[in-house]
C-alpha cells in the first residue's frame, strides 16, 4: 500500500478544507458576528497540516482501487471531524459527538439534526451547515480535484471509489475535466434555484443557504419550521421542481448538453424514478385530499413531501405524522429506494431496485424454461455478472448493518418506530423518519453512543457501504500492493 502518497493526498485535502473554511468566516464578519474567529482557528489548524503533509509529492505517486477506497473513507471522517470544530469552537454545538453528528449530517446530505433552536444560531454557522450540504452533495473527492492539481491517473480510483454506484463512470477521458463538467452543471442549477427563489419573495441568505440544501438533497433549513415556514405555494413549487432535477443522474444532463435526447428519453432508471414520484403523489393526494380540502392543496403537500423523501433531501411543509397510515407506508417506502445513480440523492437507488426487479423476473424464466438462454438487461445494455454479483452483496451488507444498528440504538429503549427509522433515514441519508424522529422533531434526545453510530450509518449510506467496510477491514491494511 502506497501510505506516503495517501498521507500526501489527505494532506491536500484538509488545506483544501481549510480554505473552504474561509467562506463561512467572511459570511460571519459580513454580519458583524464574532464566530467568524472559529472558522478562521480552525483554518489555522488545516493550514499547518497541509504544509505539513500536502507540500511534498512522494516519490511513489501510483495508486489503485483499494488505496482510493481507503483514501476515500478516511477523507470523510476527517472532513467531518475537522468541520465540527467551530461549531465547538463558536460555542453553537458546545458538546464534540453532537457537533459531529450534525457535520457528519451535513457532509453526508443527510439533514438529520441535534439542533431544538436552529434561528438562534449565528449566521455563518448556520452557512457553514447548509454549505457542507452543498460540498458534500457531489461529494468531497469530486469538489477537491476539481480545485487541484492532482494528476488524471490517481483522480479516476478516487471518483470511483466516492461514486460506486452500478453507472458511476467518466464523462470525458481526464477525471479532473468530468468532476469539472459536474460542478458546472452543479453550480448553474444551484445559482438558477437562488434566483426562482429570490422571485418568491426570500432574501438572498435564505435563497442561498435553501439552494444549498436542495442542490445537496441535504435538507437544513436556516428557519426551525424549515420550508413551511414560508407558506408559499410558489417556494414549495421551486423547490419540489429542483430537489427532482438533483435527484436524476447527471450524467444525463451531459447528455441533454450534447443534444443526445433519445438516450435520455430512453433510460430505463429515469423513467422508473420518474413513474415511482408520480404514483406515489398520486396515492398520497387522494389518501390526504379529506385533510386539505382540495385537490390543489394535496398535491401540494404531497408532491413536495415525495420529492423530498426520494431524494433524500428531508425539507417538510407538512408534519407527515399526522397524514394516514397508507401515506407514511409509501413515504417510507421511497425513502428506501432513494433517487437516481450519479445524483447528489441517497438511498439505495432506483437502478439497483430495476436491476433487483429484472433479476428476479429472470430466475422465475430460467425455473419456467431450464433450457432458455435469459440476460438482464439495463438500457438495452447486458448487467455483467460482476455488477449483479456486487448488487447482491450490497443488499446483504445494507440489511446487517441496517439490523446491526438497530440493535445498538435499541439500547437508548425508544419505542421500534423511533429506533428503526432514525436508522433507516440516517443510512438512506433523508433525514426525518417518524414517531420521535419525524419531521418536527430531531434526534437530541439520543445518547452519545446512538448518535455514533446513527453518525456511522450516514458515511456508510454516503459512500455506499463498501469503502467503508474496506477500510474496516484489517486485512487491507496487512496486505502489500
């Protein structure tokens, strides 16, 4: 294992960090708050282990899948550890795991939170958490090669190591050009938001800070109510609309620049995220209809909220708690399946779902008809066995670790609802579940112990299980290669 280039690229990575955080103090002297200091300490601190570590190139640059896996892993929980630090620092979040809980949170486009007064806290930090969303949403790795110099040949293991899902692939032959190409894309659909936004009547910080958290599919809010806060039908509609759009692959958008329009009418995942939120806004309009009064009324609720829960961003308009059973089964359902692969959503993703579906469908064939040669096919393209193979095992390692972590949170005694899906919405990165986790409440109230390991399920559901179980695994870092 390359050690001194992994320590090296780390190294890059938190100056990178530190940097960033530089954005968040300039927000926080803009409005006169001293808490800017924090984020200037901390910047300190990133920038002395940058000269220390990310200065000198080793001689052994080469890295390989595995290293990036472990690479990625690690960058994570350093990312997350150092960016708790002003919260700290400022004295919003005074208690460390909390604080790294709610970065972990932001990082990962979760949205789940510790926070009870989220309007008492000072405006750079309530920055600093809708921007982590922002960073976080086309991930870490993506967001630090586009900004530097790191060569092709190590970019590509890292890209792939933060983007493994079945489709994750390069745009354009150089690494460094695709993770450009996303965060332009990224950028102009987060900057179209602020301005819809703006239009509706929010000013510029709220713009800013609510089109951080859609463009992540994260989910923090500046206001305690989050977007029911402005009761505006047009705001729930600009926002419904874009957590949509950030929940579809973006290489489709690529596409859509090179005018290749039958590819994108044609694929298969597409149309299924798109069948899956319109059934289910149309099962929940007519379930909720009797609540609202109207029709208009409930596909506003209803539309939201399922865009929302599939693409893991967690805003609310509407506390789904009170909505009937039928509407928080299907609610639950989507937030299994999550958005699309090579989106800034969570989840287990519709592709694996259709890959699931179409798998099943051909064992029932081969039972049927022993002698029949059957495929499984996705945009008309076979599923190597490789893929269905990794498919499964995902599946398997998402229900233990799902189990596991239950069992573990059990320990706090809250009732099954409450303990089950805080797991499900911190693994599927969403944010709400229900009972004592829904949507106007929080999870302060678990112990230390629960919240690193709901902490955990969000960076195992980000990076999509395996690297992180790679770099739990000790014979990686045994073996020499």
């Amino acid at each position: 294992m390359n050690k001194k280039m992994i320590i090296y690229i780390l190294g890059k990575m938190l100056g990178v960090e530190g940097a960033v955080l530089l954005i968040p103090a300039i927000v926080s002297f803009v409005y006169g708050e001293r808490s800017g200091l924090s984020f200037v300490a901390v910047s300190v601190i990133l920038a002395v282990i940058f000269l220390l570590l990310g200065r000198k190139k080793p001689e052994s640059t080469t890295i390989y899948g595995k290293e990036g896996f472990v690479i990625v892993g690690l960058a994570w929980v350093l990312w997350s550890l150092f960016g708790a630090l002003p919260f700290c620092i400022s004295g919003s979040i005074p208690n460390y795991i909390d604080a790294f809980f709610e970065t972990v949170s932001g990082f990962t486009t979760t949205g789940s939170t510790i926070l009870t007064d989220i309007e008492s806290l000072p405006m750079g930090v309530n920055f600093w958490r809708c921007f982590t969303h922002w960073i976080g949403g086309m991930g870490v790795l993506v967001f630090v090669l586009m900004i530097t110099s790191l060569d092709d040949q190590n970019s590509m293991p890292l890209m792939r190591a933060e983007m493994p899902g079945p489709e994750a692939d390069k745009l354009v032959p150089k690494a460094r050009h695709t993770a450009k190409i996303l965060y332009e894309m990224y950028f102009v659909l987060t900057a179209a938001e602020v301005v819809l936004l703006m239009f509706g009547g929010m000013n510029l910080y709220d713009a800013v800070v609510h089109s951080f958290s859609t463009a992540g599919t994260g989910g923090f809010s500046n206001r305690n109510a989050s977007v029911s806060f402005y009761d505006s039908a047009y705001i729930d509609g600009v926002i419904t609309v874009f957590m949509i759009l950030f929940g579809v692959n973006f290489n489709l958008y690529f596409l859509l620049l090179l005018k290749d329009w039958k590819s994108v009418l044609k694929n298969e995942e597409l149309r299924a995220y798109l069948g899956i939120i319109a059934t289910a806004i149309a099962v929940i309009t007519v379930n909720i209809v009797n609540i609202y009064g109207s029709v208009l009324h409930a596909f506003r609720y209803a539309s939201f909220q399922v865009a929302s829960i599939i693409t893991t961003t967690g805003f609310y308009t509407a506390d789904f708690e009170l909505w009937p059973q039928l509407s928080q089964v299907i609610l639950l359902t989507v937030m299994f399946v999550g958005a699309c692969a090579g989106s800034t959503g969570g989840g287990i993703k519709v592709c694996r779902f259709v890959i699931l579906c179409k798998s099943i469908r051909q064992e029932l064939k081969k039972i049927l008809h022993p002698n029949a040669v059957t495929v499984v096919k996705m945009n008309g393209k076979k599923v190597s066995a490789e893929t269905l193979r990794g498919i499964n095992v995902y599946f398997a390692a998402y229900i233990f670790i799902m189990v596991l972590s239950v069992i573990l949170v059990s320990i706090d005694n809250f009732d099954f609802a409450t303990s089950f899906s805080g797991v499900l919405t911190t693994i599927n990165n969403v944010g709400p579940g229900i009972s004592k986790v829904g949507p106007v409440d929080n999870f302060y109230m678990f112990s230390p112990l629960s919240k690193i390991v709901f902490s955990f399920d969000m960076l195992v559901g980000r990076l999509e299980i395996i690297p992180f179980l790679l770099m739990l695994s000790l014979d990686l870092w045994r073996r020499r290669f």
